[in-house]
C-alpha cells in the first residue's frame, strides 16, 4: 500500500524485491512515472543484470526513499 503518490523521472534508481520481498537487486526507471495520473502507462524497470520487469510484477522502491526508510528504523534500534 503506497502512503502518499510516486512521482519518478526516468533514469531513477530504484531498489526492487520479488513478492516475498527479497532483494532482487538495483534498477533503473526507464520512462517518468506519476501515480496519480491515469494515463502514465505501468512502469518499466531495468535491472543491473539487464532483465526488464514491469512495476506490477515486482516491489520496487526510489533507492532514496529507501535509504530514508532504513535510517529511520536503525535509528530506533540504536535508542533502545
């Protein structure tokens, strides 16, 4: 479930994980992609390893966002 909308220019990188969640690896956007507009088309993402996976068949996350994400909960690991 995604919180708040996701605007990505193409050439973003993005962490992507299969369903259960493993990291599959780092990946690039290949096109702009803005959930709130209807019209933009599913996004296409391109793996190191070459492979293209569509944003429905995978998790996937701007690797900047990520990082925040895993700041945020190292840092209530490390007050407990």
């Amino acid at each position: 479930m995604v919180d708040k909308p996701i605007k990505c220019s193409a050439g973003t990188e993005v962490e992507v994980f299969d369903i259960k969640m493993k990291f599959l690896g780092y990946g690039i956007l290949l096109f702009d992609y803005d959930s709130e507009d209807e019209d933009t088309p599913m996004p296409e993402i391109k793996l190191e390893n070459g492979e293209i996976l569509l944003g429905c068949e995978c998790w996937w996350i701007p690797s900047e966002e990520a990082e925040k994400i895993k700041k945020k909960v190292l840092g209530a690991y490390k007050d407990n």
